[in-house]
C-alpha cells in the first residue's frame, strides 16, 4: 500500500475559525492535507460573531454546503447592511449596504451626480437610491436576481446567525470528509532545536500529537503564534480604544425582522442589534477607560426590548494583529491572528480570507518563503484597510457630548487614512485598491452617511442637462421604489424558506 504522503495538519481550537480551517481543508485540499483538530470543551469557544459579510456565501457555496440547511440549524436571518444610528451626531443614522448606492452614469460614479444634484437644494438621501437600503427599511427581503445590472438585483446580502451554532455545524461538515478531532488541552508545544518549527503538540491526558503544519485557532490565547513562536503583536488600541465587550440576547419582539444589524453609537463606544429567527443579539463594545464593566452592563440591559435571556457576559480584548500572522509552520487564523472590533462585522471575513489565501498557498512537503511572505502581504494589507474604514467611524464625528467621542474626534489618525479622508474632501474621489475589503460604495455611505460632504465632485457630471439629470434621478428612485414594493416581507421570506 502506497503511504500517505499528505501534509499532516494540525488545528488547535474548534471555534468558528477552527472549524472554518477544518472544513475547508478537508472539503478543498483532502488531497493534500489530513487535518486534525484539537479543541478543549472546557475552556470552550468565544461564542460571539453573529454579524457576517456577503463573502460567507462563497465560503459555503464552496464547501458544497446547502444555503437553507445551513439557515436553518443557525436560525440566520438575512443582512443587507448595518445600520449607524447617532455615530456622525446623535439623532442621526444612515445604512452602510451591501452593494452600490446609484447606478453610474456615463461612467462616473453615481454619488457625483447626487452631489451635484445636492447642492442645488433638496434631493432624496443617497440611500433612497440602493435598493438593498430601501428594502432593508421596510424589512422586505427577497434573493437578487442574477443580473448585478437589474434593479432587483443590484444589492448583496450575508447572514445574521447564532455564533454558538455555526461551528458544531462546521464540525459536522469536516468531520463527515475525513478531519478528526480530539479532545484536550494543549500544556506543551515541541519545537525543533534547528529551525524553531513546531514539530508536536502535547495534550494534558499525556497525547503527543505531531504534524508538518499548525494552524493556531485558539482565539485570544494564541497558543502557538503568539506563545511558542513569540510573534509580536502590534497594538491599535489608540486609534481603537474600545477594549471590552458585553454581550446578552432577548426575546425576539413581535412583527418584523430587520434584515440588516444595527449599531448604535453609545457614550463609550457603541452597541450591536443582532435578530436572528430565534432571538435578538445584544452586545456594547466599549472603552475601558471612560466606562466601568458594571456601567456598561446596566447600559446594555436598560437599552434590551425585554429582559436578558441568559446572564451578561463580558469579553476583554485589545485592537491590533499579530506583526505577521505566519511564522515558519505555524499560521494563525481568527483571534490568534489579530482583533478588530465587530463594527463593521469583519472578523469572520478575515478568518475566511486567511483560509482561502492558504489554500492558494498550500505548502509542499516544507514550507516556500515566498508564499509565506505572500500570504502575509496580504493578510497585513486586510487589516489595515479594515483598521482605516473602522477609525473612519469613530473620528467622522461632530458628536463632543462625551470624553470617549471628544478623543476620537480629535486624535491623530493613520496617515493613510488622513490621506483618503482629503482625498474624498477635496474630490469626492474614493482612495482605490484591487483587492479587498472595502471598495468605493462602502467608503461613500460612511463618508456621507457620518456628515462629510465634500466640496467638489467629477467635473463630468456637470455635463447632463439639469432636467435630464432630474428625470434620470427620479426614474432610478422610483424604479427602486417599485422593485422593493414587490419583495416580500423578510420574516415571511424566512418562513418560506424553511418549509
Ligand atoms: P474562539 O472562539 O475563542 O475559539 C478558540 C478555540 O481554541 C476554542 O475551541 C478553545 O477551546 C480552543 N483552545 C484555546 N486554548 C486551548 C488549549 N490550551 N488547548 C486546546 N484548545 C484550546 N466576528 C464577526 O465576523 N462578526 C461579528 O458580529 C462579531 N462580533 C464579535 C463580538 C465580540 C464582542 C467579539 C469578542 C468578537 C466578535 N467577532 C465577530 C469575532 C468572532 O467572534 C471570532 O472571529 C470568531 O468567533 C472566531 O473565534 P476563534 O475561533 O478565533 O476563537
């Protein structure tokens, strides 16, 4: 029999990471990886990350995972966005959505136009004119259509689903294609004397379990990349100053569900609205340092549509990533690999962008430098272009009515975020990049949904005749009126799905 020349792949911590790691190893390159993942029920998982972005469902479409099976056993919602309430002012709130605000015209994006038209006296808030906002408003859901072009296609969508749920149903999917899984806890990591690589992991019930490759998912401990490898963290807290988190669900109110999460700016840092089929997710991130544990937690609980369904939990955890996120054979994915807060709901997308990007690199039987460094370059780019569009959030602001907002307002930011800022002032041109979180529409709905309009726009949309402009703009407002008038209702949606 001929012997299994795999690389051997070690996986420690079964959280949504892990798991995440396990089943795509095990769906996409059973061919060239045996994976083995460790988790520990004892100290068991972080349990939160109920928000997600659209890029999850290529994440399961791959894996050859059924939508609605999937749905179903994580009671996920639909999203079309996040709604910001009192983030630029208090009393105001506007939709960041999944898909593009507009439609260009003659090739120029769709917001100088609306600038243009803005400045000439009143016009319709930008959101009237996304057909993913406009439906999230009025809590009416329906997949898009296949043409990006249409109307009713021309919006994204992600899930709102029960962070407890996802990953046994994960395990499920990994385990059914060969990945195999123990149970304990790591105490000890070997690690070769020449090169620094990790060779074994050793668990307390005495187990040594070697491999060639360990992906280190053991969330904020960070077994492995940040404790045998020693790799330093590079912190972001004074741009991020929020560094703790309390979360509890509720009972589900009656009527709609809001296809969309909410976040809502707070005296300290801001609070998530989560509805999933069978409850509501709740949780206020703030700073430490302008807030008490026990104030958050009375805030949180005094702002809940009815009482807490379990006790409030507090999370602790500080902004920043791991200097590189893999180091010799030891690759980090998930809260072992950095921490960005869930604003903009990012850290699953990161978990899953590192996964893809491994596959892409898989190693041989060692491990190429190239594709290391390659791998690396990339995750390093995700975060910092996550980090500036979070910053952006918190200093776009005019609010002062707090010592937490007046530090955000005022404080220094990244260069390369100064830079895009009066880049968009100046120009209403949104810093580009090929690759990437973030693109053009999401910048624009934060830019001018948090107050900062800026002073010219594309000389090019002075061109159309202003009648002509007028019905062009009256004619996509209303197109976008009646698509959305023919969706169903979300929960009906829902309902429809799952029988
Ligand atoms: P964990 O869930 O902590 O898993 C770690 C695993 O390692 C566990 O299985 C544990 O048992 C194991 N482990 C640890 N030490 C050992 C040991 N010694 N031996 C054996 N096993 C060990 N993300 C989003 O995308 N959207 C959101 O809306 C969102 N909201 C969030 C809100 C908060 C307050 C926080 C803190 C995070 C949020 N996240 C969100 C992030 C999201 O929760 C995580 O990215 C996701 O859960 C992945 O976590 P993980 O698997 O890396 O870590």
């Amino acid at each position: 029999m001929e012997a299994d020349r795999r690389i051997r792949v070690v996986i420690v911590g079964g959280g949504t990471a892990g798991w995440m790691t396990a089943a795509a190893l095990a769906t996409l390159a059973s061919g060239a990886a045996r994976v083995h993942l460790v988790e520990s029920a004892e100290i068991g998982i972080v349990g939160v990350g109920e928000a997600t972005l659209p890029h999850l469902r290529a994440f399961i479409t791959r894996l050859g995972i059924d939508e609605a099976a999937f749905m179903a056993q994580t009671h996920a919602t639909f999203k079309l966005g996040i709604e910001f309430s009192d983030f630029g002012s208090i009393g105001e709130r506007y939709i960041h959505p999944f898909g593009p605000l507009g439609r260009p015209l003659a090739g120029v994006g769709f917001h100088h136009y609306w600038l243009r038209h803005h400045r000439a006296g009143a016009v319709p808030p930008i959101g009237d004119y996304s057909t993913g906002i406009v439906a999230a408003q009025a809590l009416r859901f329906a997949r898009p259509a296949a043409d990006p072009d249409a109307l009713d296609g021309a919006y994204g969508y992600a899930y709102q689903f029960d962070a407890t749920r996802f990953a046994p149903f994960l395990r499920a999917h990994a385990e059914a294609r060969g990945a195999v899984r123990s149970e304990g806890r790591v105490i000890q990591v070997d690690r070769n004397e020449s090169n620094g690589d990790v060779t074994a992991i050793r668990l307390d019930d005495g187990r040594r379990i070697e491999g060639d490759l360990f992906i280190d998912c053991s969330g904020f401990r960070a077994l492995l990349i940040g404790g045998a490898m020693g790799e330093a963290w590079e912190d972001w807290s004074h741009w991020l100053p929020c560094d703790r988190a309390v979360a509890a669900p509720c009972a589900s109110p009656p009527g709609g569900i809001e296809p969309y999460t909410r976040a809502i700016a707070m005296a300290a840092g801001w609070r998530w609205r989560i509805p999933l089929t069978h409850r509501v997710g709740n949780g206020y991130v703030y700073a430490s340092a302008h807030l008490s544990d026990g104030e958050a937690t009375d805030a949180l609980v005094a702002g809940l549509e009815s009482p807490p369904l379990a006790e409030p939990r507090t999370l602790r955890f500080r902004a920043g990533r791991r200097r590189r996120s893999w180091v010799g054979n030891v690759l980090s994915v998930g809260l072992a690999s950095g921490f960005l807060e869930p604003l903009e709901s990012t850290s699953i997308y990161l978990a899953q962008m590192a996964i893809t990007q491994l596959i892409e690199h898989f190693p041989d039987a060692r491990v190429a430098d190239a594709d290391r460094d390659g791998f690396n370059a990339l995750v390093d780019a995700e975060y910092d272009r996550i980090r500036d569009f979070l910053i952006l959030h918190y200093h776009a602001t005019r609010r002062d009515d707090s010592p937490f907002w007046n530090h955000v307002r005022t404080m220094t930011i990244p260069d390369s975020l100064a830079e895009k800022m009066a880049l968009w002032r100046e120009t209403a041109q949104v810093s580009r990049y090929s690759h990437g979180l973030f693109l053009e529409p999401s910048w624009v709905a934060v830019y001018l949904g948090q107050g900062i309009v800026p002073d010219g726009w594309d000389p090019r949309a002075d061109l159309p005749e202003a009648d002509a402009l007028d019905r062009a703009l009256a004619g996509l407002h209303g197109g976008i009126a009646s698509a959305v008038a023919g969706m169903p209702d979300h929960k009906a949606y829902l309902a429809a799905d799952a029988a």
